[in-house]
C-alpha cells in the first residue's frame, strides 16, 4: 500500500511547494537565473540522492540504458518551470492557475494514453473528463 499511496503524496507535496515558489519568485528576477539555481539544486540533490538508491552500478556505469527521454524531458521540465512563472506573473492566482494547467494536462493526456498506451477509457472516465470541461468553463467565468 506504502509503494501505492506514497508517490502521490509526495506528487502533492511536491507541486504544493513547488506552485508557492513558482508564485513567490521575485518578479525582477530573470526568469533564467531563477531556474538555473533551481535546476543546480535539483542536480546537487539528485548525484547525493543517487547513492542512497540501491544498483550495482556506479554513477557513471548507470549513463548506459539512457535514451532520448532523458534529453526530451530536460526540455520539457524548462518549458514547464518558464510556463508557471511566466503564468504567475502574468496574474494568474496560485488556487486557479495550476488548476486550469492540469485539468488541460489530464485532458491531453487521454487521447495519449488511449492511443499510444492502449488504456481503457470507459463511460465513467469520459462523464469525469466532460465535469473537467464544464469545472474550466466555470473557473474562467
């Protein structure tokens, strides 16, 4: 159960501090020097986290099954950081605009997922993704 919940919290918590440093960031900054420290940190983090995580492999050793992903993901986590802040500082509130971002996400998602992943979509998921629409439509009134 542990290895089933405990992703999601930590996806929460996460994006809970994630959206308030988003938001928090000076609005002076240069959105670039900000995701530099960020992205800095976030390789600090992640060569000590690196170690406590259990291969048999070495750092350099693991580079081996690396494929494009990584390279692609490395873009899209920048167009990711650079939307958000440009988001909050264009206006958008804390409680909506990550909102409106990730019911779109999820709505983009399914044709993805059904395509590509050969994942079910039955009537209950098409009425929760038809609520997503009409919960858009109502936030932005």
């Amino acid at each position: 159960m542990f290895k089933y919940v405990f992703p999601i919290v930590l996806i929460v918590a996460s994006n809970v501090m994630y959206n308030i440093c988003q938001k928090s960031t000076p609005g002076k900054v240069n959105p670039f020097s900000a995701l530099l420290i960020t992205y800095l940190t976030a390789a600090v983090i992640t060569v000590i986290a690196f170690y406590f995580y259990e291969t048999k492999e070495g750092l350099l050793e693991s580079f081996k099954g690396i494929n494009w992903t990584s390279i692609v993901l490395g873009i899209s986590i920048v167009g990711l950081e650079l939307g958000y802040l440009l988001a909050y500082r264009a206006g958008w509130n804390i409680s909506v605009g990550s909102l409106v971002a990730n019911i779109f996400l999820a709505l983009a998602l399914i044709p993805i997922g059904i395509i590509f992943y050969h994942e079910g979509f039955g009537m209950n998921k098409v009425l929760g993704a038809l609520l997503c629409i009409v919960g858009l439509i109502l936030i932005n009134k």
